[in-house]
C-alpha cells in the first residue's frame, strides 16, 4: 500500500510540474508521456524490503530515522511482522497530526487469515515481542490488550476520560516530541510501561469550523476545544506506570521529578542473561525525563517490581537546552552498558558508558554532527551511525569497536540513510542528492567488515530523465559572508531560461527555525521551483540556531528567538542585491510557520531602505506567548524567567516598523498555530494605521491541506508577487 502512496506523490509532483511548464500543450503531453514511464518503473519495485514513504520522508529532511525508530514505526503502521502476525488497518479517522483511530486487524501470515481486534476503532496497536498479545488504545483514551490464542480483549485501564490519556499521547506531546505511543512491551513481553497524562489543569483553546461532512455551510458555527498548555501555562501532569500481564497488576514507579515535568519516551533494557538455579530477572525499564524548561534531561532506570528507580544519566545546562531527541539514538548492549549520544562536548556524538552510568569512552572524537544511530552488532561488535560530514551531506560509517577503526561505507556525495537486516548481513542505502532522485540499492556483508553492491533496487533513473527533460534548473549551492563574518549556506534555483546578462526577481523562501535545516544535498522538487518555470530567482539561507554545524552554532539564538534569525536573512538579502543577475528592487520573502514568524520580523525590522519590496507570511507565530509550551520553552525558557527575550521576539510590538506589501495567509481551524496569532496581529497592524493584504482559509489546518485551498493559494502568491514585484 505505501509504495502506491509513493507513487501517487511523485505522479502528483510531476503533474504539478507539468501544469507549470508553459503554454505548449505538445511540451505538456510529452512531459505526461513520461510521469507514465515513470510510475510504471516505480510498481516494478513494490516488494522492497523497507517501507519507502518512511525513507522518502527521512530523506527529504536533514534528520533521518534510526533503523528502531523505523522499526518501530513499520509495526505501528503494520509493516512489520512479528513472528507470524502483523496490523492492517482500515478506516482511518485522524485525531492530531499523526494520531489516527481506525478498524485494526490481526494478520496470521501463515494461516492467511485475518481478525478484527476491537468492534470500536483503535489507536497505536502494538504486537508484543512473543506475538501474544497486541496492545492498543480506544477512543476512550484506556489501553486495551488482545490475548491472541484466546481471542479476548481485557481493559488495562478504566480511569481515562477527555483529560486523562493512559499509553498515548495528548496534543502537545505528538506535536512537540513526536509521539503517538508512550508505551513498550518488556523483552519477555510479560510487562507493559506506559505513561500516564492528566491534562485536567491545562487551560482549553476554542475555536470555530463553519462548514460540514458533506463541505456545507453550518448554520451555527460549531466549537472545538483542545487542552493547549501555552508558554508559562500549566503543562500535563506525567507518571510512569508498569502493567503486569499475567497478575493484572499496575505499579507506579516513583520518578523523582516535578508535577509539570515531561516523560516524553520509555523503553526497556535487555533482557539479562538467565543464571542456571535463579529466577530470572526482569529487564529495566527505562525513562528519559525532562524538566520544564528542558535544560536538564535525566533517564532513569527502573525495576518493574520494586518500582525503585535510579538516575543512570543526567545532562544539564545553564546556557542551552539539552536535546531530548538524541536519545532515540542510544544503543542498549547485551551487556548493559550503554552507547549515548549527546551534544555536551560541543558536537553530537556517540560514547560508551557502563551499565552503572559511567562514561567509559568518546566513540566518535571527530568535530562533526552523529545525525541517527543505526543500530549496533552485537557479534561482530561494530556501531553503525551517521554523520555530517558537511553541514549539507550525510555519510554512514561503521566502528569496529572492538578494533578501535571507523570505516565510511557510504561515498558518493550526498543523503544517505541505511536500513540494516536484523542480522546485520544486508543493508539498504537509500541515497539522494540535488541532482539524484531517491535511488535505494541493496548491499551485502562479505566479510572482515567489508560490503559489496548485490544490486540496485530503485534507481529512478525514469523520474531524473522527466525532471532533465522539463528543462527546469536544479539547485546550486553557495555561501554567503555576513556583515558580522559568519558563513552562511544557501542554495539558489535559477529562473527557466536563465541568462546572466538579465537581472531578475528574487523570491527568498525560509524557515529559520531553531536546530532546523533546509540547505541540504536533496532532491528536493518543490513549490521553488514552480516559481523560477514562472521567472523568479529563487534562494533559501539557512542561517545562526539552524542545525548540522555543532552546538554553538545550534544555541545561537537561544533566549532570543527570531532576533539573529532577521539579521542573518537582512544580512543574506543585501549580499544579493550585489550579485549582477539580481534586481534588488524586485526582492520578496516568504515563509511558513517559523517561516512566516521570521517574514515579519525580517519585514518589521529591514528600515525604511525596502531590501524586500514584499513578504508572504503563512500561518506565523506573532507572539511566543501565544504558543505551547514545550516548543517554546525549550528555545526560550517560561515568559516568568525571560520577559525581555519574549519582548523583543514579539512582532505584534513591531508592527508599527512594518516596511513592504504584507500578504498575511491563514487557516481558520489551526489548531497548532492558532489563527488568533493573525487576528491579534491585524489589530495591532490596523492600530498602527498598516495597509496590508490577506487571505484566510476556511476550516483548514496548518498545512492548509484542502486541494482547492492549496491551489488557491498557490495561484494566490504568484498573482501577489507579480503585482509587487
């Protein structure tokens, strides 16, 4: 099924393309001609063994999964099988921006048959590592297991309401630390930890949709209300807990921790080695815990017996936040101990601790990002990991650890992201660059740490000739010297045409957010380069606070979001205005979310000299204030604590400073940034006596995801830039 969705999304950027390439209508059907090559080239390779859309997203942004998270989320998707049974779902109903209910469905691979789990739909169903038992959630927000040789269902918990969410997650912890599923079967799969949100306290934010099922006007309005802890506002209360499966018992383990304190993940350790004459051990259960203003992580581990917990590692900072995610990278060994990865010596990198916390050993000394953890072979005791060895690419390597020596397996410059077999035999290198489409070629060990190609799996060789045969240019990199001496990366896409005689337009297009990155060596084909078929010079810059380049780098713009950001990009646009194929009187900006934050604030903050004569700002934040907790906090710690560097990250206090033709677009049913952040910016824009344009979309999220709204809006922002430009 996901290989169709594949297919769909590059037919869909290819007619996309096509729709955009000129008025020759023989140009266009050619063009259809070979979408058609291409999407039958892409059926041929269905039974890859990895799920592709998951490699495509990792792909095509600067983080890529580890092969546990990928596992981890083949089997909640129902790619995965364990021992003979694996999920399929139907129906999907979605909740959040991952989360779904939907009809699942227990597959006997063997048997070829198939039995629905629940009559009501589920949540996060998860097969236990003996395939015994399936795990799930109900709409009710209580944890369900299926005994799968008896065909019975038995409630875990029954003490879940609206606020009250046992095992998965509320809104904050799947928006912000990207997880739908906050429990784990233990090795043994005779316990169960999970975790337990009570959101009772969280003040609730409303908002109106106008339109039915059927895309009819409602007469009256109707009201939607989500518990949204904003920036200083009461957060979820967390508890850790373990379900014992054959006493039907729950414990609480006792964390040492703060009521608004996070428990954003939870797994266990492995499990020991059985001692003839002893009962046999459980494994730990392990906790990563965050306090509120995540400049202290501390991961504990448990008995799930005695409920006794303690810190194996704690990291904190009085200067930066510490960064949770990099514990999906870490390694339990056989043998306890423990490869960690942390930014603490400046960089990301890997280092071996013993299974009573001590680190024991640097694993990677080199100055250079670990950007995912693959995993480590026990046999042959070797860490496979990726890293950046530019800030653009990505390279994988293996370290023989038990030899001390790094090997680079991967070369061709460019993304690569592994996926390894389960015994370490075989891998996928799922490769891309600015001039190569996703290409996934299968490699096989053939001893003394040596691989060799066995062949290649998808080379999308039909896909690049289409994208050559457009005529379209692909990105280029350069670098940018600010006024203050940093170097910034960047890329640019020349207009359709192109003639370095001619000055052109330029469109920059930006995010700028914290440890975020959008100049990398990706076959990206997006909305970019629409815009150069259209004639616009296209650039993005990734500037100070953005990711891949250590963490001084990273913790630039810690406490003062969007200050340095604008400086970067008013710094970027005055080195264009220099090149002699840019009209600097033909300048925009655009962005989206935090793109469109620091739209605004690049615009509020340019003087009166217009370096952009226009901006776009889709679905901004204008005030840190106004949003949650968890994202914010971490980049600027409570409003109580930081009131100055809430002040001057505010925009609704710079409105009065605003240079430039504002189009200011937003979805009406945003219910990450809500359209309050809008609202309460045309006032202070009206107050300031501002002329300004804008474009709201009707009961639309985020991502403004309805086809004829993206569409409008995509028309929409060329209409504009033509007027303004």
């Amino acid at each position: 099924m996901k290989i169709i969705f594949a297919l769909l999304a590059y037919v869909h950027f290819l007619l996309y393309l096509c729709a955009f390439l000129g008025e020759n209508i023989m140009n266009k059907m050619r063009f259809l001609i070979i979408v058609f090559v291409s999407a039958v080239s892409m059926l041929t390779y269905a039974d890859c063994a990895i799920d592709m859309m998951h490699v495509l997203q990792g792909g095509y942004d600067a983080r890529v999964m580890t092969s546990s998270e990928m596992d981890d989320a083949m089997r909640r998707d129902g790619d995965e099988v364990i021992g003979r049974y694996k999920l399929e779902w139907e129906n999907k109903q979605p909740l959040f921006r991952h989360s779904f209910l939907a009809d699942c469905y227990l597959v006997d691979t063997q048997k070829n048959t198939r039995i629905k789990l629940s009559e009501q739909p589920v949540r996060d169903a998860v097969i236990s590592p003996n395939g015994k038992y399936v795990v799930y959630a109900k709409a009710d927000n209580n944890l369900y297991v299926y005994k799968v040789d008896f065909k019975t269902e038995v409630a875990i918990t029954n003490d879940a309401n609206s606020d009250i969410f046992n095992g998965i997650s509320d809104w904050l912890y799947e928006e912000e630390f990207g997880v739908t599923g906050l429990f784990a079967f233990s090795p043994d799969s005779k316990m169960l930890a999970f975790v337990r949100l009570d959101e009772t306290d969280v003040p609730t934010f409303e908002w109106q949709t106008y339109l039915d099922e059927r895309q009819e006007a409602r007469l009256y309005p109707e009201l939607h209300s989500l518990r949204y802890p904003k920036a200083g506002e009461k957060n979820a209360k967390a508890s850790l807990c373990v379900y014992d499966l054959y006493y039907k018992t729950i414990r609480t383990i006792e964390l040492p921790i703060k009521v608004e304190d996070y428990i954003p993940r939870v797994r266990w350790t492995q499990q020991p080695a059985a001692v003839k004459g002893k009962e046999p051990e459980p494994a730990s259960v392990v906790a990563l815990t965050l306090n509120r203003d995540q400049t202290k992580m501390a991961v504990y581990v448990a008995n799930p017996k005695s409920t006794v917990a303690h810190p194996f590692y704690i990291e904190e900072s009085k200067y930066h936040y510490v960064d949770y995610d990099l514990f999906n990278q870490w390694q339990w060994l056989s043998d306890g101990r423990v490869i960690v990865v942390s930014e603490k010596g400046g960089y990301t990198q890997a280092y071996l601790y013993s299974s009573q916390g001590m680190e024991q050993k640097l694993l990677t000394p080199e100055q250079r990002d670990v950007t995912a953890v693959y995993g480590y072979d026990e046999k042959a005791q070797v860490l496979y990991y990726q890293a950046a060895v530019t800030p653009m690419t990505r390279q994988a390597f293996a370290l023989n650890m038990r030899k001390g020596i790094t090997t680079q397996l991967t070369q061709r410059e460019g993304m690569h992201a592994l996926h390894f077999s389960k015994d370490w035999k075989q891998y996928i290198d799922c490769y891309q660059s600015l001039s190569q489409p996703n290409q996934y070629t299968l490699y096989k060990a053939v001893g003394n740490g040596q691989w060799a190609e066995d062949r290649v799996l998808m080379d999308n060789d039909s896909v690049l000739q289409a994208w050559n045969a457009s005529g379209l240019p692909n990105k280029e990199f350069f670098t940018i010297t600010t006024e203050r001496g940093d170097v910034l990366n960047a890329w640019q896409i020349k207009p359709l045409g192109f003639d370095a005689t001619k000055r052109y337009p330029v469109v920059m297009m930006q995010y700028s957010g914290p440890a975020s990155q959008r100049v990398t060596d990706t076959w990206r084909k997006r909305f970019g380069h629409y815009l150069a078929a259209q004639g616009y010079l296209v650039v993005c810059v990734d500037g100070r606070g953005t990711n891949a380049r250590g963490r001084e780098w990273r913790n630039a713009t810690y406490m003062e979001l969007g200050v340095k950001e604008a400086e970067d990009q008013i710094s970027a646009a005055k080195y264009l205005k220099t090149l002699p194929y840019v009209d600097g009187d033909r300048m925009a900006l655009c962005g989206w979310s935090y793109g469109g934050y620091q739209t605004l604030m690049c615009m509020s903050k340019q003087g009166n000299t217009a370096i952009w004569q226009c901006g776009i700002a889709i679905a901004p934040v204008t005030s840190w204030r106004l949003y949650d907790s968890a994202y914010t906090e971490r980049y600027m710690r409570r409003p109580q604590v930081n009131s100055s560097g809430y002040e001057k990250a505010d925009v609704m206090n710079l409105a009065k400073d605003l240079t430039g033709t504002l189009l200011l677009v937003h979805g009406l049913a945003d219910d990450n940034v809500h359209a309050q952040h809008s609202w309460l910016y045309v006032d202070a824009l009206v107050q300031a006596g501002k002329q300004f344009e804008m474009q709201m979309y009707v009961d639309d999220n985020h991502s403004i995801r309805k086809p004829a709204n993206k569409e409008h809006l995509h028309k929409r922002i060329l209409l504009f830039l033509e007027k303004n430009l």
